[in-house]
C-alpha cells in the first residue's frame, strides 16, 4: 500500500508547489486562484499515474547511486 499512497502524496505536493509557480509566473500574483486551482488539478491528474509508472525505476536508479 505504501507504494501507492506515497506517490499519491507526493504528487499532490509537488503538482501543487509547481503549478502554482508556473501560474504566478505567467500571470502574476492578482485573481490567479482560480486558474492555479484548475491547473493543479489537471498537473495532478497526470503527475499521479506517471510517478506510479516510474517509481520502479527511480528506485533502480536510487539503488545504483547510493550505496547502503
């Protein structure tokens, strides 16, 4: 179970910190709420399955880096 709710979270965390400064960035800090709302959700939309589908390799990847 951990390897789905960990990139549930993750995901949401990171869509969330991105998308907001991808949307502040092009259209500055006034009345962009809403729009910054709708963009997170859809980055998230995306950002949740495609983490489940490459954590296996970031952790081979992890694995091959560090040494335990």
């Amino acid at each position: 179970m951990h390897g789905v709710v960990m990139p549930f979270f993750l995901s949401m965390f990171m869509t969330l910190i991105v998308s907001a400064i991808s949307t502040v960035h092009a259209l500055g800090i006034h009345g962009v709420f809403r729009i910054w709302l709708v963009s997170w959700l859809f980055s998230w939309a995306i950002a949740f399955p495609a983490l489940l589908l490459v954590l296996p390799l970031v952790k081979k990847c992890v694995q091959f880096v560090v040494e335990e």
